[in-house]
C-alpha cells in the first residue's frame, strides 16, 4: 500500500523492463491528480487498486486516467469524492465506502453526459454513492450492484432527467436504493444473458424497471 495523502508533484519514472505493475494500492487525496510513471500495467485489467479518499478536503478525480483494475471511493468526514467530467472504465470492480448520508461519493456532477463501465462488481459498503449532476449519468455494471446493511445508493439532486442504469448480474440490497428524487430518476435494466435477481433485506425504490434479456 503506497498513501500519497495531499501531495502531488510525484514522478516514478521509466521503466526500462516494462509498465508499473503489482497488485497493490495506491491511495490519493488530493483532488484532479493521478502521478506520473509507467502505469499502464497496474491501471489495466488484473493490476492494483487506486483508492481517492477525502480526507483534508473534497477531492474530485483527475480525468487522466480514464481506466483503473479496481476503484476505490471514500468519502470521510464532511467531504465528498466526486468522479471526473469523462468515461470511466474499470475492469475490475468498483467500491463506495464513507462515514455519512450527508457527504459521499458521486458521479461526475458536470453538465455533460458521461459513462462509468465496471466489467466487475459495484460494491457500496457503507455511507452513499449517489447521483449528483446537471447531465443525465449512465453507469454500466457487469457483475452484481451490492448495497450493504446501512449504507446508500440513491440520487442527490432534483433535476429533469433521467439517469440510465444497466446490470448484468443481480441487484443485492440490505442497505437503501432509492432511484427516485423529484423530477431526477434513475431507469433501470437487467440485460445480459445471466440469470439475475433482486433480493436483500434493505428498501428498494426503483423508477423504472427493464427485463432485456434477449428473444429466448
């Protein structure tokens, strides 16, 4: 585990066998920074994990780079960790924790039209992960969407559009999914070719529910 905190400035030059990799973390807090170096092997599919955590103050991620194995957000104390104006890719899966329904992590709050792809799981374990934005969000997930007991997935805004939400896997949830928030919703679809379900013991409020699941 590498903690960066608040500092920037960081180069961890040319390798002259290769990329940086491993399956270690690398943790940030400072907002719009990634270091530089020869990333390319711990940022792609099966390398480490990139944790930003609000510690100090808000941070929002840099928008380079735009591809991480796993995803990492925490939201501490009273700042938020917000996701970067562009497209996302993890191959891996992507995890929301935090300590408050108050300050969480959230999707790009731009008013441009992004998309987070997670080849992997979502995972909120605790605190929320929440829409927030003046564009409509779509946010792909391939594995299952997993909200924990006590923790949130809902909208944080109201707003007149709809966000789009696509599930591969199932929808587990022990914690809140609240998908409805004045005129800003999120539609949601089951699509793939997987069995799926909906289950947990939490509150699940959804705006609108598609079955996509092919001809057969």
């Amino acid at each position: 585990e590498l903690d960066l905190r608040d500092v920037q400035g960081h180069n961890f030059g040319l390798l002259a066998e290769g990329d940086i990799d491993g399956t270690g973390t690398i943790i940030i807090s400072s907002s719009n920074y990634f270091p530089d170096g020869d990333f390319g092997d711990f940022l792609g599919a099966g390398g480490g994990t990139v944790e930003y955590r609000a510690t100090g103050a808000d941070i929002t991620m840099p928008t380079s780079p735009v591809e991480y194995n796993n995803l990492v957000l925490t939201a501490t104390g009273t700042h938020y960790v917000t996701m970067p104006n562009t497209n996302i890719q993890v191959f891996g899966d992507l995890t929301s924790s935090g300590e408050s329904n108050n300050y969480y992590n959230r999707f790009n709050t731009a008013a441009a039209t992004h998309t987070v792809t997670v080849d992997g799981k979502l995972n909120v374990e605790s605190g929320t992960l929440a829409f927030y934005s003046y564009s409509a969000q779509n946010l792909i997930v391939k594995g299952d969407v997993n909200v924990a007991s006590g923790a949130y997935f809902n909208i944080k805004r109201n707003a007149n559009f709809t966000n789009q939400l696509t599930i591969y896997g199932s929808m587990n949830v022990d914690g809140e999914l609240n998908f409805v928030n004045g005129n800003q919703e999120v539609a949601t679809t089951f699509t793939g070719t997987a069995d799926a379900s909906i289950k947990g013991a939490g509150n699940i409020t959804l705006y609108t529910l598609t079955c996509d699941k092919g001809s057969n």
